[in-house]
C-alpha cells in the first residue's frame, strides 16, 4: 500500500507544480488578458485542491498501515 501512497505524493507534486504555474499567469496583468487570467486562477485553485486531496489520501494509507 505505501506503494500507492507514494504514487498519490508524485500526483500531488505535479498538481503543486500545475497550480504554481497557473496562479504565475492569473498574475501576469501586462500579457495576458482578464479572461484568460481569470480561468488561471480557477484552475491554480483546482490544483492545489487535488494536490492537497492527494496528500490527505497518502496520509491516510500511512496511517493505516
């Protein structure tokens, strides 16, 4: 089962990597338009939702085991 853990902690880390990139353009004003920005805020958020739920499961199986 730690197997499985640790395959939910490189799927977190990618969901991290994913929502730092996207939270960098809903930043980025002077390039990209309000639309565009505003999808990648959501989508930053969607991402550090899914890494933490992915972390909370790893945990879980940890902690059972």
């Amino acid at each position: 089962m730690t197997d499985l853990a640790t395959a939910y902690n490189l799927a977190a880390a990618w969901h991290d990597k994913q929502a730092a990139a996207c939270l960098a353009i809903s930043k980025d004003e002077p390039r990209i338009d309000a639309e565009v920005r505003a999808k990648a805020a959501q989508a930053a958020i969607h991402h550090g939702a899914s890494a933490a739920g992915l972390r909370l499961a790893a945990s879980n199986i940890r902690r059972a085991n």
